[in-house]
C-alpha cells in the first residue's frame, strides 16, 4: 500500500470494474440500447448498432448522444437499457472480502442509471462497503470523461482529489481523473497488451480488480492472545 499511502477515498466505476467484463453485463445493455434506438427512430438494428456506437464515440455516452441529437427521455433511456437479466452474474469472492481491507471511504462514479447501479451491487454483495454512489442521474446525464462530474463528484463527498484513487476500465475516463489530481488504476481486462498504453495518466494497471485488491490489501493483523 505505500504507493496508496496518501489516499483516503477510493472511486470506483461499476461496468467491467466492479464485475468482470467477461460477465458479458455490458454487451447485454449495449443490445438494449440498440432496440432502443432503433425502436425509438424506426431504423433497421443494423443502423441503429451503428448510430449507438457513433453516439457513443461522439458524446460519452450513447444516452447524451440521443439527449442531444433527438430530444430523448433520459429516465425512459435508461429504464430500458438497463432492463436486463443480472440473476446469473457471479459474485467475486475476492473483491467482497479484499474491500473490506481497503482503508478509507469508497464511492461508486458511474455512468450507469442508479436503479441499476443499485441492483447490481446487491447482488454482488457489495453494497455495505459503499458510502455512497454517483451516478449518471446526479451528473446531469453528462457522462465521464468530460471534467464536470468528475468536480461534482468531489464537492458532493467532499474529498481531496489529490487524495483519492479512481479506478476504471476506460483509460479515457482516467486521463481526466489524473488531471483533476486522483491517482488512477486502469483495469485493462483481457487486453493484449496493456503495456501498449504507456500513458502518463495511467499511474496503475492491472486486469482485474480482484486482482489488485489480492495483491495490494491484506487483513488487519490481531495481536496473539497472551502477547
């Protein structure tokens, strides 16, 4: 821990983080807001897929994408994006126990909607680890990486910045977390070569969460009885 010795507050984005990008969670909801998109514009998939990708590319967020560009209902967006299936998304026996060895206060910044943010670390079995969370809906549907929610997020928990570290699987989402002063963790997942990515704002990487919280946290050490 003594590279994360000056840090107090632990941030942690959900998608590919706080469960493994393997679950496949994420191509579910991505499929979601496909149907969305073509049902809502009355294109074929195909389009739509495409047109929910360039939104993506183009704004952050497919959702901002859609605000901007067509006038959409953000709370209907993400009710049906987020309607998915997440019974069978099996829980990290690692990240439960190794949080609980993470000193400081840990918030959850999220791009996702709360209603899902919420499920889906119950069902995890994270929740009580949490002070709290920040989602897309307190951002005012602006989406990470633009620099306004990353201060919102600060000012509403009141932490330093310069004291907090932002864990996330999008490099792009880090590089303004660095700028803003956070020490940074990129979880790089199933990427070849990670190593490939030698930017200056990427402080950390590792594949997995679960893997940094085994490696760097360990429990608290008890005094043997009669010593």
């Amino acid at each position: 821990m003594d590279k994360f010795g000056h840090i107090d507050t632990w941030v942690f984005d959900l998608d590919n983080t706080l469960y493994d990008s393997t679950t496949g969670v994420f191509n579910r909801i991505g499929d979601r807001m496909t149907l969305y998109v073509a049902e809502h514009l009355k294109l074929p998939l195909p389009e739509a897929s495409a047109l929910r990708k360039h939104y993506w590319e183009k704004y952050g967020t497919t959702l901002y994408g859609l605000m901007h560009e067509h006038k959409v209902d953000p709370d209907k967006f993400l009710a049906h994006a987020h309607d998915i299936d997440i019974s069978d998304i099996p829980r990290c026996d690692i990240i439960r126990e190794h949080l609980a060895h993470l000193p400081g206060r840990k918030i959850i910044f999220t791009n996702s909607s709360r209603d899902f943010a919420t499920r889906m670390i119950k069902h995890l079995g994270i929740d009580h680890h949490f002070e709290g969370m920040f989602t897309i809906e307190d951002a005012g549907y602006l989406p990470k990486p633009r620099p306004d929610p990353y201060h919102a997020i600060a000012s509403k928990f009141r932490f330093d910045p310069k004291k907090a570290a932002m864990f996330d699987d999008m490099e792009v989402n880090l590089k303004t977390a660095a700028e803003v002063g956070m020490t940074t963790v990129w979880i790089h997942g199933d990427n070849n070569n990670p190593d490939d990515h030698a930017l200056p704002h990427l402080h950390h990487k590792t594949e997995k969460l679960a893997d940094w919280l085994k490696a760097t946290t360990k429990p608290p050490q008890h005094p043997v009885k009669g010593k």
